[in-house]
C-alpha cells in the first residue's frame, strides 16, 4: 500500500505546484508575493480530481488483488480487461475524484493557512529584532 500512497501523492503534489505556477500568469499575488487562497484551493481541488484519474485504474487494481487473494498484478490486469475493457479506467472514478478533491480542498487550506501564519510569524519576529 505504501508504494501506491508514495505514487499518488507524488501525482498530487507536482500537479499542485505545476497548477500554481501557471495560475500566477492570469491573478497576481498577493502583497507578501504569495498565490492567493482561492487560487490556492482551486489548484488543490483541481490536482486531487488528477491524480484521481491517474490512479484509479491501479486503485481498482489494488482493491481486487486485496479482495481476491491473488499476488499477481499481471493476472488481475488481464482478467480486468478481460471482464471490463474500457470500462475498467472509469469504475468507481467519480466518487474517487469526489472523494480526492474534497480532502485536497481540506489539505490545502490548512497546509496554506498554517504556512501562512508561520511565515507571517517570522516576519513579526525579524521586525521586533530590528
């Protein structure tokens, strides 16, 4: 499970700073040169309904090796397609996505917020040294 949890949050953290890189092209900072946090939080959401996609299909994967007792990846994938076809990229993918971008808007605004406050923090202290 690690090396899947590894994968998809690799997914979600450069597609989360890939977004925010080309969001600061269309809204500028704000006074402290910082994205701002809507652009913040849609850029989370955005990249949690991604990496959903991306990883749905070794999620499924996942789940019927867990549930159906094989070890062989290469077997379980062959009887999925089998069974599935196409169908097997888009199973269960909405709540999926629904689920990753929820939790992504979550982790977001309080990684930001409390990122935020830390650098806001700092900067009171460097004035007070001063």
């Amino acid at each position: 499970k690690q090396w899947y949890q590894r994968r998809v949050r690799g997914i979600w953290w450069a597609t989360y700073n890939c977004l925010l890189s080309r969001s600061g092209a269309y809204v500028a900072p704000d006074s402290h040169g910082h994205h701002k946090l809507p652009v913040q939080a849609v850029s989370g959401v955005l990249s949690g309904t991604i990496s959903a996609v991306l990883t749905n299909p070794l999620d499924i994967i996942r789940t019927r090796i867990q549930v159906g007792g094989s070890r062989s990846i290469v077997y379980v994938t062959r009887k999925l397609w089998r069974e599935e076809g196409a169908k097997l990229f888009g199973k269960g993918l909405s709540a999926r996505a629904l689920s990753m971008s929820t939790n992504s808007f979550l982790i977001v605004l309080g990684y930001e917020t409390v990122k935020r406050l830390s650098c806001y923090s700092d900067s009171l202290d460097r004035n007070n040294l001063q």
